[in-house]
C-alpha cells in the first residue's frame, strides 16, 4: 500500500532536510505544504518532492494548512509530520506492517521529544502519543485548537517504536511559540467558552500547572530540565491568565476589597498544596518511609 507523508512548514530551513531525509526508506509520495516561508525551505523541499504547495501562513490554527495537505494526498495512508520530527529505520518499518491491518483506522505513535539538548522522560513530554498514521479519507484535524488532535473515524490503536522531535532548542524559541501561537490559541478557545477568570486564578493556574508537571507527573526525575520546564509550563499558564484578562476584561480591576489579606489567603491555599504534593511524592517515592510521609501529609 502506498503512503503520502504530509509535512507543513514555514522557516524550516535548518531542520527541514534531516526530516525529509528520514523519509527515505517509508515515503512513496511527499506532500509539502510551505506557509509561505521567507528563507531556504522550499529550495530544500524541491530536492525531495515535486508536490509542493504554497498557502498563506496561519499561525494560530496551525492545523487548516495540514488539513489541505491531507486533500493533496494519494496514498492509501497518510503520515502527519512536522519539520522538527524524525522517523527512525525501525519505526518505517513498523508502520510498513501496521498498515497491513484491515480493521485500524489510526495509530498513535509516541515522540521522543529533545528539548534543551536532552531526552525529557517524564511528564508530558514522553511518551507523548500523537495520532499522525491514519488511512486516507478516514481523519483530519477539527481545526479548534492548535494542541488538539486528529480526529479519526473508526478505530484506533498505537505504536511501539517512537518517532524523534527535536523539540524546544532554546528557551526563547520556547518563549516565541508560547507568545505567538499556543496561548493565542488557548485564549480564542476561553474566551469563545463563555468561561470567566477570577483574580486568584493568576496564582492558582500556574500553580496547579507547575504541580502537575513536576511531581504529579514525576518532572523532578528529569533534573534541572524537568524543574527549568516544569516554571515554564507554569508561566505558560500565568500568561494565558493575563492575556485573558487583558481581552475578556480590557484591564478592568477585578480587586477583591482587603487585597493583601486575600491574596495571603490564597498563598496559603497554594502552600497547603504544595505540601500535599510534596509528601505524596515522598511517600511514592521512598516505600520505606510511606506512613511516615502519610502522616506528615495530613498536617496539611
């Protein structure tokens, strides 16, 4: 059965090639779709595929130009792929036999993800499932949300062997992605809710994310990486806070009266939290010591 990889980029000129070079052995159409990029990448693309197509940039709705690459499409499967994703020789050769499956509709393959130089292993950087095989004709994106997935129709299974993403590099280009596309995106999605904010929730929503990611989700265990990532996604949540507030509210003062005594108030929540978290992750990891950690926890 034939397979047409989908690959919408814009700027790419850097990582571009590796990732066309990776479909080599898998690959038997190429699909490019060039958000109208201002340096090398479509000279690039032109030495892997004839079938390049050139589409306004969309930036916050990443997922309509993937979309119109899939209609381009003529294989039988379709793989989604981004400009700083790998397949490896051993993933192409699974998906060869995966697609043999008469009653799959979908996989799932899970993503290695390289940020700041390093394999991040935890969290919710691995495995990191993204639906990117489907058969053609049977997915696409909802087009809702620029971290939504693809929606398939019928059933879906996963994959063993992990793709390569060479994720974030470096902390501004971590910055510049959050700034210009996923909290102008998580904001559209808020705000079209009809949900509303609340002064604390500039405290809460990092907090709870920062929680979440470094020791609900075991961050701590990726080091100075995980810590460093696990800030990040916390300021990400503080800066989806304040955009909201900034466009929902237009700066109106939503001061509670007695600001201070309330705002102490809610630190306190937090720290209360914090220490619920902290001794649960004790308790998780030194077994030894678990009805020690369980009953410091309940001081809480």
């Amino acid at each position: 059965m034939k397979i047409s990889v989908v690959i919408s980029a814009y700027n790419e000129e850097k990582m571009i090639e590796d990732c066309l070079k990776s479909l080599k052995i898998l690959a038997d159409e190429i699909i490019f779709i060039d958000n109208t990029s201002k340096d090398n990448t479509v000279q690039i693309a032109k030495k892997f595929t004839k079938k390049i197509f050139v589409v306004t940039n969309n930036p916050v709705m990443l997922n309509t130009n993937k979309n119109f690459g899939f209609q381009k499409a003529t294989g039988d499967w379709i793989i989604s792929l981004d400009a700083d994703e790998r397949l490896t020789s051993e993933l192409s050769r699974e998906i060869r036999e995966a697609i043999k499956s008469k009653n799959i509709f979908g996989y799932e393959i899970p993503r290695k993800n390289i940020i700041f130089g390093k394999w991040i292993q935890h969290s919710i950087w691995w495995p990191d499932y993204n639906l990117r095989l489907f058969k053609r004709g049977s997915g696409k994106f909802p087009q809702k949300h620029v971290h939504e997935k693809l929606a398939i129709n019928g059933k879906v299974s996963q994959l063993k062997n992990p793709m390569i993403h060479y994720n974030y590099q470096t902390v501004s280009q971590f910055i510049k992605k959050m700034d210009n596309t996923y909290t102008e995106s998580e904001v559209d999605n808020f705000i079209a809710s009809g949900k509303s904010i609340y002064w604390f929730d500039a405290i809460k929503m990092p907090a709870n994310d920062f929680f979440k990611t470094f020791f609900l989700e075991k961050g701590f265990n990726d080091g100075i990486h995980g810590l460093v990532l696990s800030m990040l996604q916390a300021f990400y949540s503080f800066v989806v806070f304040a955009k909201i507030w900034e466009r929902k509210e237009e700066f109106r003062d939503i001061t509670p009266q007695n600001f201070l005594l309330e705002f102490i108030k809610e630190l306190k929540v937090q720290g209360k939290d914090l220490r619920y978290w902290i001794y649960t992750t004790l308790m998780d990891e030194f077994k030894n010591k678990k009805i020690y950690y369980k009953i410091l926890r309940k001081f809480r």
